[in-house]
C-alpha cells in the first residue's frame, strides 16, 4: 500500500485533474455548450491532460530527488516509497498514454502536447536550475492546456485570455514555492529569485503576479467572452489571490509560503470552475 501510495502521491492528482480539466474548459471556453456533445473527445482531452501532468511531476520528482532529501524527505522518493527507477518508468508509461490519447484527437493536438512534454523535460534536467526562466517555462505548460482546448474547437482567440491568467497566477506560485524550497535549493546550486534576492524580494515578485493574475481575470467578463456565472468563482478566485499576497509580503517565511502555494492552488481551481461556468451557462 505504501508503494501505491507513493505512486499516486508522485503524480500530485489535484495538478493532474485540474489540468485535465483546464483543457475541457478551455474547448467550453470557445465551443460554449456545444463541446458536451462529443464525450469522446472530452475523455480523450482529460486523459491527455492528466497523463502529461502526471508525467511532468514524475520526472521533476526524480531529478529533485536530492533536493527533497533535504526541502522535503516526506515525499515519495526521498521517503523510500518510491524509486528512482519507477518514477522514470512511471513518467514514460504516463507520456505514452498521454500522447497517444492527444494523437487520437488530432495531429495539431499532439504536437501540442509534445511541444508540451518537451518543455517539462527540458525544466526538470535543466531549466528548474536556472531560477526565474525556469519558473516561467512550469508556467508555459500550465497555460499550454487552454490553448488545447481552443484548438480542439478550432477557436484560439478567447482562450488566450485564460491561458494568461493561469500563466499569471502560477508564476506567483512557483516564485513562492522557492522561497519554501530556498535551503535546498542554495545546496543543489538551484537560483530561484528566494535564493538570488533573498525571501523578501521573491515576495514581492510573487505578489507582483497575484495581482497581474487578478487584474486580467476582468478582461474575459468586459469582453463578453463568459456569462454572469463566472463572476462570483473569480471574485473568490481574486480575493484569494490578493490576500496572499498582502500575507506573503507581511510575513514571507517558510511556513507562510508553503500555506500561500497550497492555497494558490486551490484558487486556480475555483477560478477554473468558473471558467467553466462563465462559458456553459
């Protein structure tokens, strides 16, 4: 059981679903109701979506394995629940699935996701190490699902406005994820902006991109782009984003940073649901 366990724990199956479903959201976005109608196509999207997801914590897992040892020995590999050797073997099974899913979609869909596959191998053997430009290729991949969506119903355009809300907020996180991560990544030679600039000025450039992420989440709404609906999940979605960074500016800690990304989290899903809301209702 502690095996399994420590399988599931590896993909992060909240980062998996949420990104699952950002691609289905993303096709609701520009195919309004109409894209229920093709459930094929929706489980294929969900699938691809998960897969990769899935796929890219794996790998990073792996490549983190000594920084983990040191930021966190709970997880999964530095724990012993997991080796090195399965989560490589688990990140593979995963592309498979992943890409052959989006192939079964379209050609276009499948270039997408491995222009996306390619770019989180490129982070976790290399890129994670570079701090600031390494976040903002995590970021890239976030955003990348939207933009699957919209090519599946043919419609880019509205999409592109989601795809840089996420870009936004995950940004912020994954600045302030180095500031939790800050001890071992100063060891792994990892030049995260914590590490660079110190924790503060990381949290103010976290916060930085709470706020940007808050801002454009009006456009959609002003543009006519989704409905009513959409705007009480954004305004918890928003609220929650300014206070963290309030918080993380009044207090960037450790501890704090760590209960700001994990709520982080959860908002870009709220905000996501409402995506969903905004464009089927």
């Amino acid at each position: 059981m502690d095996k399994l366990g420590g399988l599931v724990e590896i993909v992060r199956p909240v980062n998996s679903v949420m990104l699952g479903l950002a691609i289905i959201v993303g096709a609701a976005v520009t195919g309004g109701a109409s894209i229920l109608g093709s459930p094929p196509t929706l489980l294929l999207s969900f699938v691809t979506g998960f897969c990769m997801t899935g796929a890219a914590m794996a790998i990073n897992d792996y490549y983190d394995r000594e920084i983990d040892a040191v930021n966190e020995p709970g997880r999964p590999i530095p724990s012993g629940r997991v080796t090195p050797v399965e989560a490589v073997a688990l990140t593979a099974a995963l592309s498979v699935v992943g890409l052959g899913a989006s192939y079964m979609i379209s050609l276009n869909a499948m270039l997408v996701a491995a222009l996306s596959w390619v770019v989180m191998m490129l982070y976790s053997a290399w890129g994670k190490r570079t701090g600031f430009p390494g976040n903002l290729m995590v970021s890239a991949c976030i955003s990348l699902p939207f933009i699957f969506g919209g090519l599946i119903t043919g419609s880019m355009y509205p999409s592109l406005y989601f795809s840089l809300m996420a870009f936004l907020s995950n940004t912020g996180r994954e600045v302030t994820k180095g500031i939790v991560d800050v001890e071992g990544d100063r060891g792994a030679g990892v030049n995260t902006v914590a590490v660079s600039k110190g924790p503060r000025t990381a949290s103010v450039v976290a916060s930085a991109f709470y706020v940007a992420a808050a801002a454009s989440s009006l456009v959609p709404y002003a543009l006519r782009l989704v409905s009513a609906w959409y705007l009480p999940f954004v305004a918890v979605t928003d609220l929650g984003l300014l206070h963290s960074a309030y918080s993380l500016i009044m207090k960037p800690t450790r501890e704090k940073s760590r209960a700001v990304k994990n709520r982080v989290l959860y908002l870009m899903l709220v905000g996501l649901v409402g995506f969903a809301a905004g464009s089927l209702l």
